[in-house]
C-alpha cells in the first residue's frame, strides 16, 4: 500500500525512467508505504486496521520482490534525480496528528493517491520506452495490477467513511 508515499510522485520524476529509476522509486515508495500503514495499525480499529495490517505484509512481500528482482537482473537501483519522497516527514506528522475517523479518511485519501501517482509512473516508464528489460516490463506490469487492487480496494473501505 501506498499510503505513504507522497502525492507529488508523479510530478517529481524524470520524463523518462530507466530500469534503474524504476527500482529505485518503487524501493522507496514501498518503503514509505510500509512506514505510513504502521503508523495506520496503530490508529486505527476495524476494516481499516486490517487494511493496514494487509498493507504491512503485502508491501513488504512487494519490496522484497522489488530488491530480489533488481538483483537477479543486475540492475542497481538510481533514484531519479529529485528526492520522490521528499514530503513524507510532513505527511507522517500530519497523520500523526489526526486521530479518530479524520485519520481514517486522511490515511486513505494517501493511499488512494499515492498509487494512482505510482501506476501513473510506471504506466509512463512502460510507454516511454526508458525500461529495457522485458523482464522489467513484466514485473511492473504486475506490480501495477497489485497497485490497482490495492487501490480499488481503498476506495471502496474510503467511500464507506463519509
């Protein structure tokens, strides 16, 4: 899940992402995402402490993959030139300060947001032709649908908020 990563993904990458910068932006993507629905598990009760809770363990299974993948296809992780993450300290403390059901709508307006930004990155990274690898290609190709279930997944529980 997504949640943590910052809604300016999208607009903080290079045009066109390498191999490299692929692995490197969803390696710290996930890493933020796993951070924020820790910090979730704790403030939360019901369907969205077990969203979060899900979130931790499948984020972590993703990253895992991220960094076995990048390995196995001797690809070294680049972030792209600006820092894709450079918001989290900030969205960290402005959930932290949120408690209740105004947590509960901030964490997944986040997560919502932030995996719209990162499909939108690697539908970009597969169309601009910066990934070479088909091995890459696949990869992201089901790390987008995973995005997108997770997603899906997040609006309906947000919808049910109010």
């Amino acid at each position: 899940m997504i949640d943590s990563a910052p809604a300016s993904v999208a607009t903080t990458v290079a045009a066109v992402l390498t191999d490299e910068n692929v692995f490197a932006l969803l390696d710290t993507a996930f890493a933020a995402m796993i951070a924020t629905d820790r910090l979730a598990q704790g403030k939360t009760q019901g369907a969205v402490n077990e969203f979060a809770s899900k979130g931790v363990s499948e984020n972590a299974v993703t990253r895992s993959g991220i960094t076995s993948t990048a390995e196995r296809l001797n690809i070294a992780p680049v972030l792209p030139d600006r820092d894709v993450v450079s918001d989290q300290a900030e969205v960290t403390r402005d959930l932290q300060a949120k408690t209740g059901a105004d947590f509960n709508r901030a964490y997944l307006d986040r997560v919502i947001q932030v995996r719209k930004d990162l499909i939108d990155e690697i539908d970009d990274a597969l169309e601009n032709g910066g990934v070479r690898q088909e091995p890459v290609r696949k990869f992201l190709s089901e790390v987008r649908v995973s995005l997108d279930t997770a997603r899906k997944a997040a609006e309906d529980l947000r919808a049910k908020q109010g």
